[in-house]
C-alpha cells in the first residue's frame, strides 16, 4: 500500500474508522477491518456545566474529574458517531449526573499499555476556548521540511504508543547542547542523506555507499520565535572533520580520528554518525546545535504525498536524465518520486553545480511551508494520519528528541515563527585554491565570520520589527546620558566564558590605557554566560555609561539592578565577561542586523521563485 492509500479500508476515512471494542470498552482507531488495532485514546470530555469548580458534588474519586489534576482521562464516541452497545453490557453501565450519558462502572479511564500524559500537559474538563481552523493550522507550521515532520508529529497523539514505535534515535556522543530549551533560541541540525534506504530508491546515491550528509541546514531560531535562518552548507565544502568520540551500534565506545575533506563525508564514511556532522558544523561556525535530524530520500517521497503535493516554478522546460525530472516551463504540482527527483537534479540549473542545487532545495522547502500554509492540510485527520506516519518514519533524531512528547514540544516552540520571517542562505565559499580542476570549495573568510556572528548574536536576516523596536528602545534608555569621568568607575570584573586569563587582561587594559583605574580582578563568574553583561544599581548609570563606551558594550549588555561591594566593601558594578569576548580592546557590540550584502544572498519561504 502506497502512502497515498495508507490508512483507508476501501472507501473509509480514517477519521471514520472509530470502533467500540465489547471486550475492553474502548473505542479503537481501525486502519483496516482484518484484525482489532491498539486501543486509540478518545478525544477528551469538556467540563460539565453542572458543579462547582472541581467537577461538581456528583465527580468521585478517579472518575477523571478535573478537579483531580492527575485523574485518569475520560472517554467520549467517536467524533461524529453513534456506538452500538451490546445489550449484555448495559446492565454494567450507569448515567453520570452531569451528563446522563453510559459510563461503565468501576473501569479506569487510562489505558493500561499507554503511558499516561505528564500533568501539564492534560487538559481540565473546562471548555478550551476553540481557536480557528486557520490560526491551529499557523501554529503548526514551521520553516523547513523537519517543521513538518515536528508539526504532524503533534497531531499523532491518536496513537502515541504506534508513533513513539516508529522513531529511530541515535546518540548525540555528548556533541549537542544537551537539547533545545524553551527559554533560548534554537538551534537544530537537519541532515538529508544519500544512503540507498528504502524501497525503489536504488539508483539514488552511491552504491554499496554507508551514505553521506549530502544536503545540511542548519536552523537557527530566534529566542522570542519572531524569525529563523536556515543556513545551507555546501557538501562539497572542505573542512576540518574533528575527533569523534562515537557509541558503536554494538554498544562500545570508539575515537573516529579526524580528517580533512569534504564536508558530506562528516557522515556516513569511516563509521562515522550524525554527532560527527554536529561536531563539524561547531567547528566550522562556533556554533553548537542543539539537536540532530536526518532524513533519507523517504523523507521527500512520502512527505510531499502525504500533503497532497507541492507546487513550484520552473523557469525553463528541464529534461535531465539523470535525475529522470522531465518538466515544462511553468507552475507544476508534485510529489513522490518526481519531488525527490526535483530536489535531488543538479545539471538542469545555472551552472550545474551543488550551489545551484542548494539554492532551488531553498526554493522547494519555502513552497512546502505555503502549501502548509495555504491549505487544510493540518485540519485534516485523513491527512494528519498520514503525515503522523511518514514523519515519525522518514527521521533518524538524536536521543534527545527520542519521543512524540519531546517532538510536539520542539514543534509547539518552531510552530510560532511566521514563514514571512524565515530566511534561507547559503554559507559563503569560493573557489578551491589548491585545484586545477575546480571541484571543492573552500570558506569565504571575508563573509562567512559575518554571518556566523548574526546568528550566535541572534540577529534576525529579515525585518522584524519587534525586534528592532526592542533593541532601539534598550540602546535609547541606557547609553543615553552623562557619563561619569573614566577615574570615578569602579568596577570588578568576572570570567564567565572568555579565554582563561581574559578578567586579568581586561583589568590591566582599563587600569593602563583606559584610566579607570578602580577595577579590579573578581576572578571566575558562577556559570557561563553567551554574552558580556554589565550589572550597575541606578545611582551607578553614569558610570555604566562611560564604562560601556568604552568597552564598546551595547545596550542590551547593560543590566540595571542592585549595588554589590569590592573587596574593599565600596559599592561596586559588576562586568561579567561572556564567550563573545574576544581580546580586551576589542568591542563588544554585537551586530545589530545584517549588512545589505547578505540580504542580497537571502530568499525567504513566502516568496515565490522560479527555478532556472
């Protein structure tokens, strides 16, 4: 059965497909009418409308009362359907109070072989405020191909126990940040492999090949979710490959020495895992993700179906033989196999290399965030099902993202950002020097370090208003004033995430070069910190101002709150050094958007471009 007929029994939705099993009194989820499935959780009873506030006098002990938090959930019908129950059972079942409707005595609500449901993420039996189709729909869109993965992945809670069960987790080696937080921007690394996996898929990739990491994003989102950059790194990139310290399939821990290469061979080649992939692209741009994924050629074949396909442009009619894509110039519509063969051709576009595949890759995941976007695609059950199987099936995720629960939470944070606000670039690399025949490239020093810079700073690529707003109005309240002679600041310094060494070395630039001659060596900050901050009570702004000039700290650096003491019990500021130190005299600002050069380089997923 193709993923187009996935989940129906002739003719029947899936959505339809609910029915009452007499032995366990559960209604179930039936994919096909051959054999009963695992019992399928019920959409939830709203509160009654009698009874106070904990559920009214008529709720007992573990009868699912919301003024239980951790009682059972209830059971309701099916969505739109009226069970049959067997005469034999009726005697067994009572009217609630509230309701007047069956309900069997003495039977637990939970089922038995599903895990039951953290408390914060149960609801009460109090109506939810209903949203619209169109803003449930929005909340589960995100800006590359894993936000759908993320965003169906939500929407299999029909059938937790089966999805949990199709995904695959590897280690992460301790090479990740130990996984996303709510609170922080978000970091994630997608990796699409070339490893023959999975049926028809032969004739793609290398033969007898373990695989390599053949197209790599990484995405970046803001911590207040307002924007997101997905950074494309060129496979054919030379690099330096690092150490890999790797769990083995067999369970033992081995080194894979490091290398330098091509950056696709970062996976796949001399055993090495996705959490050496992760480890290349911290090495390359300093920048440590948060989690991994990785997508096979399944991922484009039964994604792209399962939405009901993907329309793109194509500027010029394509014929390639090797890709088999064979389209006319003009709005197409695909999925399956001509999908993958449309993100998978090189020779039909520009200069027939990888940095014109990459840039129509871009092009193709922005047009799947509209189709998502645009239809009601994430309102469907029929489609959902559908989308909950292939997604849960097409990833391989890090063992911090091993559960449907962690994925729905990941998706809820991605499902924020407005697609208008995603923007994709590629990593800027020139020539190889070393080659004769031009065939690897190499990191364009001159701007690459800018935009590794805008994403540690989080710095939208696009105009996000909110954001500059915010900014403005921080730089606006603290820098502006007097500032206090370089003689009266008295500071100590702290290291909380520069160089060993870093809180002397900026102490004896301020006393010898910048005459502030009040500041003094506190030595190691209490945990680390990404960014410089300079902590001053109110009656202390002048002096910040004038230290923060200085410093070249903006802003943002600046902290207002209480006044502590040196050692020598004198009211005192305190300058916390953060990783983005660089070297005493060197300024702190971070930049405040991109420069007009990289906005040239960035497309984002709302706008429609032909491929050519």
């Amino acid at each position: 059965m193709d993923a187009q007929s996935r989940g129906r029994g002739g003719d029947i939705d899936p959505a339809d497909q609910w029915v009452l099993n007499p032995d366990t009194g559960d209604y179930e989820l039936r994919l096909n009418h051959s054999a009963p499935q695992r019992p399928v959780p019920s959409p939830r009873r709203p509160r009654s409308s009698g009874g106070g506030p904990d559920g009214g006098a008529g709720a007992k002990k573990g009868s699912g009362s919301a003024g239980d938090p951790d009682a059972p959930r209830g059971r309701t019908g099916a969505p739109g359907r009226t069970a049959e129950r067997p005469a034999g059972r009726r005697a067994a079942e009572r009217r609630t109070p509230e309701r007047g409707t069956p309900e069997r005595e003495g039977t637990s609500r939970r089922r038995r072989d599903v895990p039951e449901e953290p408390a914060a993420g149960r609801r009460g039996r109090r109506p939810a405020k209903k949203k619209s189709k169109a803003k449930k729909a929005l909340l589960w869109t995100g800006g590359t191909m894993a936000f759908v993965v993320l965003a169906t992945a939500v929407g299999g809670y029909l059938y937790l126990e089966h999805l949990n069960g199709n995904i695959n987790s590897v280690s992460d080696d301790g090479a990740s940040t130990g996984g996303f937080q709510k609170d922080k921007a978000i970091n994630i690394l997608l990796i699409g492999t070339d490893k023959r996996t999975g049926s028809g898929n032969e004739g793609y990739g290398d033969a007898g090949s373990a695989g390599h990491a053949d197209t790599t994003l990484l995405l970046h989102v803001s911590k207040d979710r307002t924007n997101a950059t997905a950074l494309s790194i060129p496979r054919d990139l030379i690099v330096d490959i690092p150490d890999c310290p790797t769990r083995m399939e067999d369970g033992t821990e081995k080194t894979i020495p490091g290398s330098r290469g091509r950056f696709n061979t970062s996976l796949g080649q001399n055993e090495r895992t996705p959490s050496c992939t992760m480890r290349t692209v911290t090495e390359l741009t300093g920048i440590t993700p948060d989690n991994f994924m990785v997508a096979d050629f399944n991922a484009v074949k039964t994604l792209t179906t399962a939405v009901g396909g993907v329309e793109v442009c194509l500027a010029e009619d394509v014929n390639d033989k090797d890709s088999k894509l064979n389209l006319s110039a003009g709005t197409h519509t695909i999925e399956g196999e001509e999908a993958l063969a449309f993100v998978r051709t090189r020779h039909a576009w520009g200069n027939q290399g990888d940095l014109d595949r990459i840039k129509v890759q871009q092009q193709f995941l922005g047009a799947l965030m509209r189709q998502l976007k645009s239809s009601d695609t994430l309102t469907s059950p029929t489609k959902m099902v559908k989308l909950a199987e292939a997604g849960t099936e097409a990833l391989t995720v890090d063992s911090q993202l091993d559960s449907i629960n962690k994925l729905k939470d990941l998706g809820l944070e991605l499902g924020k950002l407005n697609i208008k606000n995603l923007a994709f670039i590629t990593l800027p690399v020139k020539d190889n020097p070393a080659e004769t025949v031009r065939a690897t490239v190499v990191v364009d020093d001159a701007k690459a370090p800018e935009i590794f810079e805008l994403i540690k700073n989080d710095v939208s690529f696009t105009e996000v208003k909110q954001q500059e707003k915010k900014e403005k109005a921080a730089v606006a309240a603290r820098l502006k004033g007097t500032k206090a002679p370089a003689s009266d600041v008295r500071v100590r310094v702290l290291n909380g995430g520069g160089p060993s060494g870093s809180a002397q070395e900026t102490v004896s630039w301020l006393q010898l070069k910048e005459g502030v001659s009040k500041s003094e060596n506190s030595g190691n900050a209490d945990e680390t910190l990404e960014k410089t901050t300079l902590e001053y009570a109110p009656d202390q702004a002048a002096q910040a101002r004038r230290l923060a000039d200085i410093l070249g700290l903006s802003g943002s650096g600046m902290k207002p709150g209480e006044s502590v003491t040196n050692s020598q019990g004198l009211p005192t500021m305190t300058l916390t050094l953060g990783e983005d130190f660089k070297g005493a005299g060197v300024p702190l600002t971070p930049p405040s958007k991109a420069s007009d050069d990289i906005k040239k380089s960035t497309s984002t997923a709302d706008k429609v471009e032909c491929a050519q």
